[in-house]
C-alpha cells in the first residue's frame, strides 16, 4: 500500500524538464519552514495499492514528460512500496528520469532497493538557517542534487552540476 496526497502533472520546478510529480504522505522530519507541512501526517492523502499507484503514474505520462519526481512527505518512509512502483514505471518507461525529494541524506538511504531504480536524489532535511533562493530545485544549501547511477557506481557523491541563479 502506499499513501499519496496529490500529483501535480506537469511542473519544471521539481526536476529537469516538464515532470510528473508525485507528493507521497507522511513524513516524521518536521523541518521548520517545511513546503508541504499538510504532507506531515501520517494517516492523511490517500492509500491505494502499489498496482494502482502504479497506474496513476502510467496513466498521467504523456510525451512531454521528461521524468517523475517522487515528493512529499518523505518517500523513504514508503520504500518498499516504492520500490516495486519505480521498478514497473521504470520498465514501462525507461525514457523518463525519476527524481527523489528526501529528507534523508543520500548515505542513509543509498542501500535502500528503491533507490537502484532512481536517477535523481535530492537529499536532506529543509534548514530554514540555510534557506536560499538562488538554488534550482532545492530549498537550502546543504541539500545536495545526487546523480544516483554515478554515486552508486562509485560509492560516494556526485552532485548534478546545475547552473544558480
């Protein structure tokens, strides 16, 4: 079963390119300034099963679709519902890039299966202190933007080089 608030579906704010966005429920971060503070509790949004989530992600594509994002929340609150919806959607369509919004630092959750089948990791808590603007597609400067292939090849860090503004 996974719960799920809502989905956005077309966003460039959430990733490279026009994105389907998925906001998942439930996270136990509490970041002061948090974007989604609705997303927090546990027992809210909707639960399905991983089959139709699975669906709702596969229904929602269309060819201008550069990837999914997986937000919320904190998707690694789900991983093992996650997991089995990005090994499908990944099947279905190896052509999008899947992205990853978590409060988690990438060394955390590197080992977790959900995330062989994830591109993009946008990793730790939101630090209100470390609040910027000027960053694309995070909210404070100690989140990091992973290439997870590369980092998982390598078994460290690779950030995405992105240009700020």
């Amino acid at each position: 079963m996974i719960r799920y608030a809502n989905f956005i579906k077309e966003s460039i704010v959430d990733g490279k390119g026009i994105r389907l966005v998925a906001f998942l429920q439930g996270c136990l971060f509490g970041c002061e300034g948090c974007h989604n503070p609705k997303l927090q509790e546990l027992s809210g949004g909707i639960e399905v099963t991983d089959e139709e989530f699975t669906q709702l992600i596969l229904k929602q594509v269309n060819p201008l679709h550069r990837g999914i994002t997986i937000s919320g929340g904190e998707p690694t609150l789900q991983a093992e519902a996650l997991e089995k919806v990005l090994r499908i959607v990944k099947a279905a369509k190896p052509q999008l890039d899947i992205w990853v919004f978590s409060g988690n630092t990438f060394e955390n959750v590197k080992d977790l299966p959900m995330m062989q089948y994830v591109d993009v990791l946008v990793d730790g808590p939101f630090i209100l202190e470390k609040k910027s603007l000027s960053l694309n597609f995070r909210g404070s400067t100690n989140q990091r933007v992973i290439d997870m292939r590369q980092s998982l090849t390598e078994n460290r860090v690779i950030e995405l080089l992105l240009d700020e503004t």
